[in-house]
C-alpha cells in the first residue's frame, strides 16, 4: 500500500510500504477514506517524537472502513464505516473495557504512528483492541465530522470538562491552534459566563471570537491584567492551556482564580517544571494535564456533533491527497494560508 | 401608600393601604420601582390560593431602593439598588444563612403577598431577613434584569440544574410560560444535543423554536411518540415539568428514558397523584419537585444575564402602571395579546 | 440435571430437568456450585411473580464454574470461576456493554428464574451476553462473599449511593431484611453521622445494632418523632426504603428532610401510589427508585469486601443441599430460626 | 492579659501584654479557654515564619468565651462558647459570607498569630469578622473536640475531601504526624478499601494501624515497591501529602496510580518545585494543594465528632498551662514522649 512515512526530520515520503496484517485475534484492519493532520504531528515531523523505526507510516487521526476483523472482535465487522481512536491500550483490562486507554492497567496506552504501531496517513492500518477502539459513524455524521471525532474534538472536550467549568464560570483557553480551538467551543457547553481566547495569531482570534469568546492577543496585552481588569479584579475559574510548552503553563496557573482550576491539554515533555507550589498552595489550585481516552467521550459528542451544537468540521482549511502528504505537513508547519486543520485523502 | 389588594376570586383593587413598618431588626422597608405578575399569582387571582387576609397587598416578584434598614442589617443599606427574593426563610439558621430558604430549618420558608407577608405589587414593601433576601443590583444588570432574577430566571435555572443535564443529553421542557421559557434558557447552559419544547399555544412554540428547541405540539402530535421517534426509540434523558397538573407530570415519568431525571417546578397542590410506582422503579428514575431558594443562585446567574448568555428580560411582553394592576391580571389570565410577562410600574 | 422448580404457590420441587444448552454465540454454560434465595424469590414462591412457564428452574443468585462458552464471548472462558449477576441484559447496546442491564436500550432487562430464562437454583445454567453478565472470582473473595455480591451486595450498595449520602449526614434505613441490611452496611462508606435501622424483629434490630446503627423498633416506637427527637427536630437528609410496600414507601418520604433523598430499592408492584405531590414538592424531595445493574458494582464491592470493610458473607445463616431447596424456602418464607440469608449447595 | 509571645526562633515568652480592643465593629472579643500548639507553628519558632512583629501573641489555635461583640455581629454574642477558627477573611464579600477565607475576594486570609493578628495562645483574643470566624460549641462537643474542630480535624477533612476518594479505592496518607492523622481519620469517611499510613515515628506507625491503616515505615521499605505489591502492581487512586517538603511532594505524584489525585494539605513554602511535568501529564492527574477555610468543615464535622465517628481528640498527648507554653513548644519541636498534640490551658 502506499502511506506517508517518516525518515527523519522534515524528511517524509509518499511511498510504498507492505500491506499491514492482523497482529492478533483482536485487532480489525480498516481501509483509510479520510485522515488528519494533528498539531502534534509536528513533533514527528521536527524529530522530537520519532516514530519507534524510520520509513512507518505516521498519524493516529483517522477514518475508514473496516477490511477485516480478528476471531475475538464482537463490535464491528467487515463493511462497517468507522472512526479510528487516536490511541489504543491492551484491550484486556478494566479501563481499557471502558475505552479509557490512558489508564490501561497494562500501562500499553499506544498512539498509531509512533510507539511500533503503523501510522493512519495510508491506506491501510492495523487496529489493535478494535473493540474498543473502532466506533461505528452513525447515521447524520459526516466524514469530515467523524474524522474530527478520532481525536481533536475529544480531546478539547476532556480538557475543558476537566476543568470543572460551572455555570457562569470565567474561562480562559490559552492558545487557539486546533486543539485550543476544540477546548473553547467545548467549554461553551458547560454555561460559562465569559470565555477569554488567548493567541498571537490574529485570524485565530478572529476565529475565536466569532464563536463568542473575548479574544485576547497576548502580543497586545498583558493578558493577567487585561483579563482580571475586565473580571472585577480576579482571574477566570477556569483555565484551559492548549499550547504545552513551560512559559504558558506557568501563565495558565498564574491567571487562574484561587481555588480555580487549570486543565492542561498542550503536549508537554517537560522534566523540570519550576513549580511555584508554595503559591499553588496559597491559591488552593487544582491542576490536572491530561491526554485523551478518545472512545470515552464518542457517545457524548455524537449527537452533540449531529445536532450541530458542536461544529469541529468547521476547523479543516485544507484538503489534499494522500500523495501530498509531504507538501502537507510543509504547510502545515509554517502555519501559512491560516491553515487550521489539513485533511489527507488517499 | 398605594397596592395591588386582595378582596376576593377576580377581586383585586388598586387602593390606599397603610404604610408597611419594619417588623423587626433584621428586616428592611424597600421602595419598590418595578413589579411582576408571576404566574402563580394567579392561584391567588382565582381564590385557590389567597393571601392571609382580604385586603394585603399581593405579589412577589420586584426590584427597589432600600429605604430603612433594621439594626441587625449588616449587608445592605439605605439607597442601595436590590433585587427581592420572591421568599423568605427565618434568616437566623443554617439554611438561611446560605439563603437557601427552601429548606429553612424553623419552617420558615414563606412568600411576600401571601403567608402574612405584605406583597410587591406595591410602592412600598417589608422584607424580612433583609441579610439574605435582598441582592444589591451590580453594574451591567438592567431594572429588567434584576426584575427577572427575583423569581422566573432562578426558578428555571433551579429547574435546570435539578434536571441533572450532561453534555449531550436530550432534554424536554413541559410547558412554554414564563417559568417553562425560563428552565428552556437554562437547559442550553448544560450542553444538551436537544431539547425538546412543549405547549400548546403557538407563538409560545415559536419562541421556544426561536431560542434552538424543537418545538411540539401537543394539540397536533403525540408527544411521546414524536419524541421517541427523534431520538431512535428512547425518551430524553431529562425531563424538565414546568406547568404543575398531575396529566403533565405523568407524561413528564412516561416520557422520560429509563435511568433519566424529571425534575418539576410547574407548582402542584396535588395530595394524591397516582404514581405508578412499579413503573417508576423499573425505570430507574429519579424524581424531584421544588421551590426556589432565590439567593442562592444569584451569584451564578447575574454574569450569564450581564454577559447576555441568559436574557430573561425579553420575556417581558407587556408594561402598565401598578394602577393598573387589576387589569394586568385579567389581561394575563386571559392570556390575551400573546402576553408572556407583564410588568408593573408604581 | 437437577434443579429447584416451580410448579405453583408454595409448590417448589426439586427434580430432574434437562440440561440447558447454549442459546447464542455470546452466552456461556455455568455449573453452579453455590446458589442463594433472595427476597423477591418469595415473589415467586407466593405466585405474584411467577417464571414464565412451570417447571422452570427458579432462583438468580449464583456463582459457579464456565463449561462452555459461545464462539463470541471473549472475556471469560471455560474453567473460570464466577459470579453470575442476578440480572442480564441484551449485551449488544452501549448501556450492556458497561453491564447496565437494568438501562438496557433494547429493554431486555430480564432475571434468571422469570423473563423466560432458566433460574440458578440448578446444577446448571445458561447465562445469556455472559462477557458482560459473568464476572471472574478474584484471589481473596470466598464463595460466600462471591455469592453475596451476585445480587445482595450490590443492590446496597447502589441504594446507598442513589440516597446521596455525604459525609455527617444522618441516615434512615427502612427494613432490615437481606438487602435493607446490605444497604445498612454500604451506608456507612459514606461517612453517616448516625444511620438509623427501621425494622419489627428484634434480632434484626440487633443485628444492626451491632454493626453501629440506632435500632428503632416500628412497633415500639412512632419512627418519626423518636428520630426527629434525635436530630434536634429535623428527620435524616437521607432515607432508604428496602421493604416495597406503599406504606413503608409512604414512610419514607414523611421522614426525610426537607432538601433530601429517598432512594428505593424494596421491590414495588404498585401500580397507583397515592403522592402527595404538593407536599413533595414543598420538602424539594428527590426520589429515586432502582433495580439494580449488578455488574456495574463488582469494581468497587469486591476490594471493600476482601479487604473486609463490607462483609455481607455474615448474613448467611443457613445452609442446605439443593435437593432440600422447597424446605429453604418454606423456612426462609417463614421467618423461623432468625433465617437471613439461606445458600443451596449443589 | 498574658500570652506566649515570639521574641525570635527559639525564643519564646510568657508574658504581659496590653488586652487587645475592638478593632471594628465586625469584630468579638474572646477569652480563650484552651489553645492547641499546630505543627505551623513550629515555622513560627523556627523563625521561618515569624509573626509580624515582635513581642506578639502566637497561636491559632483555641477555643472560649465571647466577652464583647462589635455593633455589627449577628450571630454570636456575650456568653457563647465558641470556636475559634484557626483563619480569618475580610468578612465582607461573598466567599466571606460562606466561610470560604481561603477564597477572600479581598486577599485578606489571615492566621492570627502572624500576619498582623493576635495570636490564640494567650488570655484573650480579638476576632475579626466575628460573625463567620466564630462557631457556636454545640451540646455534646466537649472542649478537648472543639478545640481540635478549629484547625487540625477540619484540615484533616478537607484534604481528604479535596483527594476525590470513591467507594473502594486505596489510598495512601504520607506523614502521620497531627494532619497526617486527621486526615488518616477522614479518609475512612469516604469509604475506602485500604488506607496506608506512611512515616518514620514507629509510635506514630502505630497509632494509624490502630485505626484500620496499613503502616509503611519508610525507612524500612521502598514504600512506592511495598504499596504497589499490595495492589497487585498499581497505585493507590489518591494520595494525601501531608508533610510539605519537595521530598514527601515528589513522592506523593510518583506513588498516584495514573488518572489518580494528589491532595497535599502539608504546609510548602517552595518556589521551584521541579515538576515532571510530562510523566505528570502522561499519568493524567489531578493535584491540588490547599489550605483550610476552618468554617467551611464544622457544618459536616460537628455531628461526626458528636456520635464519635471521628474522634480528634484522641490526638492529645500532653497539657500545660499557658504558663508553660515556652517549655511545651520544646517538647512538641523534639518530638519527645510522644507528643502528637499539646494542648495549653489559660
């Protein structure tokens, strides 16, 4: 078949690779129709969170139609249209019975594309667990709903129902990449009173406030005071940092309200967080970073995203062939052309 | 000074009644600048519920300006703008002190215009507790705002909340008056994917229709039929009863989801409804029927209404001076001129 | 095989019947090695609950070893010791796939022994959606702590937590039978204040007694006002029905407090219980009324249980062959030798 | 009046100091009948934490009788026997109103004895906002349980509160000295499966394993190792810090199972804690630290101390008179015969 594949650092190729085979009785392979590039692709991309061997197919955001099932998978079969979880676990114990594959007891929370697993930017891809990693697209999704659904809408949904958002509530969501993006339009699900969108980039904050936030554009302001001004004095209860890296999470517990909440959903490979934890303390702070057990939240968002409550499709700027898969990635770093969200089609 | 009296069934007068005098230390004289009509005045309208004596001044929905404050008032003070909650508790027990007067330890819980309380369709009114029921009106809130936040907007938001809505759920409101509009506003506040909009009378059908419900009519389809339908045989999760005869709270149970809540707020003075407890029970359902601790939801409600994600204030359809009282009730009762809420100005 | 059937009121054999079979690909044969008579067997036995045709094996407390499983069913496998749940579902929907029979979504909640399936008080059992409805006997659980958690336990424990309890509030517990007494003891996870045991037979009454509660003896004494008096005036926030009758039911909400829950979990066949709504709604009650999803529990139950902070092995009291299972329930129905819990053995 | 006064680390006085007055309207003064000496306040004596100026009463700790109220104070009068919480807010906004000092909108949290407040450990006390600081002693509560109800046993609460433990989780307490314990003591009121109490002080180790614990003596065993063998290979769900130093911290978030939550309530005046920030996510969990709005716990606290669910009084190991206090700060600072908490008599 033929997949994008990683060979190093800015160095992917469209090419062909062997077809993948059913690993055990409990996987399913699928026949990709449509998937995504995620923000944290780039990590791939830029060589930071290499693939486990050079020349796999990269991507863990994806739908298809499944080819063939194993003996020990009872929830689909050939022919059925599904969605991909972006990460897989063992399959064989409580939480993974629950889709909760962060928590597999096995500690075999996987993402396709890295960790030995074939990525879902080709044609054809092997699901380990499918059972609970394939859900069924019912009726009234679309392709580009259900492809938004492997990964970017659940885990912006976690991260903002993580925060503990309750009616009236301030919010703030620190940074309005695709992620960040997912969380605002989630937390709005939870009654707030005022969501703050934070970025630098303006059509982002464009983006934003046309879904009803209050941008705020970090190069301008001084996000504390200008948020604190506009809330009486005090910060936002609730804080989601969609961004990762040390500065905005040091920003994110610096905003927050005492006895607020602030849910981390940017990727982050800090060792050395410099924790100000007597001020943490004196702020009576809940802080929770998370990744995202994406089977967990389908139930939910389906008919959130089939009754247009939620829009997530709304985020996909550009649309290419699977063969351009390279060219993709090119633009998707440089952030040219507003791109938001890039769909491959093989 | 000049009221809105009781005299009888359909006999309510615009006359002199004395001025009322502070009852105690914890108690305040408020001039009252707007008052509404809420619909279980009309209970008292038509007898079934009528004040402790002919002659009291009735009505408990209204906003002011402090006049005079007891000794033991430390919260407010003459020339403050407040809201007054359509009830009162002891003020001096646990609950009280949380203004939760619903559950008031001494049994306390008591509403203006009924229960020996002078009423608020009046220019001046005593209000007992004065710590608790009164609310200073912030910056941002408009005198139909606040008027709103004294009984309809926090009894549909109690509503609401008692509902249980999580994110995704499907929702049905019983009944389209102004508590029914009310609970409708406050469900969209938990995420629902739908919700469904019940009544009879059309143009209230196409408000509801107006704010994102689906819209039934009862007079034109089977409800639980119609409902079932769109949800791919099951009943909504939630089940919000806002007008309060025993047919509409069975049809609440009957069209509720196995495991789902209904929560009622449409008033009953039912003493023997025929639950059919069998069903109940295999239903897994919970039940709940309530008053409003006012207070106790002003401090969530007023940034919703400030920043317009609530706006309660549109349900106000009519305005006539407290003069005219008496014809405002027939107007309403009749429910003549697509009239919704009307609003009385001493 | 052999097995307890019924053949009318009061007319139990123990007799020869054939071996069942497997119905399904996801269904599993159990030899049952020990088995219980619940509460509602009594049901059966008086004839208000009869199975589906006579002759059949009654009973739905059981544990046991797999002979056979379906082609589908992946979780267990033939040798495996197990609980089987005292209810199964269709094991197809998202509520069975959590083992949430009794909100199964294509309403196939049914009870081994009625509902058209073969009961456990048999040498052997076929056990429908058995990924779901058997449950592995882990190191450290005892057969009899095993059995107890194939219904009893559970249905407690769920009552308990459906009554809302939180930490220091007072608890009523209405009926100390086998599941009023698990309740009992689940009550206490949830750090009560006092817990209040209701009952006529005293040795109940001191069987609670000794597991910490206040015993009140309904015939000694007028239960709301001695445990109003306890409480400073004031009823518990919280009240479990576990008897079934209207009258107890009735109890139960004059009881609680006002701003409280009654959680129900003694069974209920009425079919017009006389509400007094307006008085429900003026104590802003919640009431809930379960059956139980018994696998549902098992995560939590069986920790608590080997650790021995649950140890509802004690209520077994008796013991027999299942050949002498029409004279179990002839004690059991009877009340004699301060019977609680009566096991069969195969 | 006298009072133990701070003079410099290590150096404590018995003294004469003037009386304190009235500092506004909203404030009580109080005659102390008995104070506790906090493990907080050995920062006091260490001189880490000094109080404000020299020569001033140190302490938070104690309990006695209203002698004066100001003009403004409601709730409590001359005569009462009273709590003293172990903190105070300004009393005047909204998080004030509900006890929540840790969350005053003004920033006003105080501890008296620092922070430009008298101290408790003296003859007399000035209390400000007097109206939520001060707790009425209800009948039934000795003075030895009031005393602990002011700071330890409430602490103890609410880190266990804060730690989210469901039914049947494991949970491990990291230090047993006097929050350690009370904390040890509420956990048991949420109903956990196992309790590991960790530390160093054998005595220490087995006052927890006397209350249901499993001890772990850190300098015996890799506590992480033995706890995880214990539950065959995973963490406890939740884990309470209750030491402070980056150490115990580091510990606490290496010891959670993923997906758990860590509730540190030992006192950290760290600036740069290194946090692991990307295992800390890779593990999804939850970390809080706090401090202790007191008022907030004695509503759930006082019934559970009054029926001897909670028994913080068994803490007390040693009493002196206020005379004393110099001395007793020594014995408690090493730890000697003992010593878990010292009480000083005026």
């Amino acid at each position: 078949m033929k997949a994008v594949t990683f060979h190093g650092p800015h160095d992917l190729r469209y090419e062909e690779v062997p077809d993948p085979t059913l690993p055990d009785e409990r996987s399913a392979i699928v026949r990709v129709t449509l998937a995504a590039i995620c923000g944290s692709d780039l990590h791939t991309y830029h060589g930071d969170m290499p693939p486990s061997r050079a020349g796999m197919p990269i991507g863990h955001e994806a739908i298809g139609e499944v080819l063939e099932v194993g003996a020990r998978v009872t929830r689909v079969k050939p022919g059925d249209r599904v969605m991909i979880s972006g990460c897989v676990g063992c399959g064989t114990c409580p939480r993974c019975y629950e889709g909760d594959f962060v928590l597999c007891e096995r500690f075999q929370f996987r993402v396709p594309g890295l960790h030995g697993l074939g990525g879902a930017q080709a044609e054809l891809i092997a699901v380990p667990c499918a059972d609970y990693a394939l859900g069924l697209i019912p009726d009234g999704i679309s392709d580009d709903q259900a492809l938004m659904l492997t990964d970017a809408c659940p885990t912006g949904y976690m991260g903002a129902k993580r925060a503990e958002i309750r009616p009236g509530d301030a919010v703030a969501v620190i940074g309005q990449g695709p992620i960040g993006r997912s969380a605002l339009e989630a937390a709005f699900l939870f009654g707030p009173s005022t969501v703050f969108a934070l970025d630098r980039v303006p059509e982002r904050l464009a983006g934003a406030e046309a879904m009803g936030a209050v941008p705020v554009n970090v190069d301008e302001v001084d996000p504390v005071s200008f948020i604190r001004q506009r809330l009486g004095g005090l910060g936002p209860q609730r804080v989601i940092e969609a961004v990762g890296p040390d500065a905005t999470v040091a920003l994110a517990l610096r905003l927050c309200r005492a006895g607020g909440t602030v849910s981390m959903i940017g990727a982050s490979v800090s060792r050395e967080f410099p924790l100000n934890l007597g001020f943490f303390q004196w702020k009576h702070l809940t802080f929770r970073a998370s990744l995202t057990s994406v089977p967990l939240y389908w139930e939910t968002l389906i008919p959130l995203v089939r009754e247009g409550r939620l829009r997530p499709e709304r985020m996909i700027t550009h649309r290419f062939p699977l063969s351009e898969g390279p060219e993709a990635f090119r633009l998707f770093d440089e952030r040219r052309e507003g791109v938001m969200k890039v769909v491959l089609e093989p």
